[in-house]
C-alpha cells in the first residue's frame, strides 16, 4: 500500500470513525427487527476498524479472509489482540456470510442482540491499539 504518512493517518482515522458510525446504526436496525442487515452492519463495524489497524502497522490483505488471517497472526498470536476479540470478528463474520448468502439462514434477535456490547468493545480496544501505535 504506498501510502504516505499523513495519507495513512488520514485513512486510518476515516476508518476508525467509520466503525463507530456503522455500530452505531446498529441500535437502529435492531429497533427496527431487520437481524439480517443489523448482522451485516456489526461485522462491517468490526471490519472497518480492523482494516484501520492493519493499514495502520503496514499489513495488506486483499480480503475479508485475508483480513481475518493478518488480524489472528499478528495481533491475537501476539497476545495484541484477545482470542476472544479474535473469536468474536470470526463469529461476526461467519453469520454476516451466512446471513447474507445463505437463502436457508434465519438471523435472529438471539443472534444479534448479545453480540452487540461485546462488538462496541472490540471497536474500543481496537481503536486504542491503533492509537498506542500511533504515538509510539
């Protein structure tokens, strides 16, 4: 990724923000009982800021797989990341696959409801190691 400092800054914050925003809309969608696109929204939360640490230390990965991959090697392995932060975006992820590509799939309220915190918190923790990073 040839970015430059500032241009990676910029990207980064874009990104963490981003995250925040998308959770957010999430409270909407479960008011709303649409489980489907709350599941949708709360693994893309967790991928924007996940995206934002990894442009942040210098890590490309061209997909959601790869993504997953770098987080787990060099975060989680590493101790930098929580296996249960690590578990948690691998669940996120899995029910927004199925949620959107299988026809047979039903997302519910028990899927995503108490999935919810413990995504806010991975943004936080997430966002504080990007900012550590940062000023180190």
């Amino acid at each position: 990724m040839g970015l430059t400092n500032e241009e990676r800054k910029f990207v980064v914050q874009f990104r963490v923000e981003k995250a925040k925003n998308t959770c957010s809309e999430v409270a909407i969608l479960i008011d709303n009982k649409l489980w489907h696109t709350a599941a949708n929204r709360l693994y893309y939360a967790c991928y924007y800021v996940v995206s934002a640490l990894l442009i942040q230390n210098g890590i490309e990965a061209q997909t959601h797989h790869g993504i997953i991959n770098q987080m787990g090697l060099r975060f989680v392995k590493t101790g930098l990341i929580s296996l249960e932060n690590g578990d948690l975006y691998k669940r996120l992820f899995e029910l927004r696959q199925k949620g959107d590509y299988d026809d047979w799939v039903v997302v519910k309220e028990s899927d995503i409801v108490p999935l919810l915190e413990p995504a806010e918190n991975f943004i936080k923790t997430i966002e504080q190691l990007i900012f550590k990073t940062i000023e180190q």
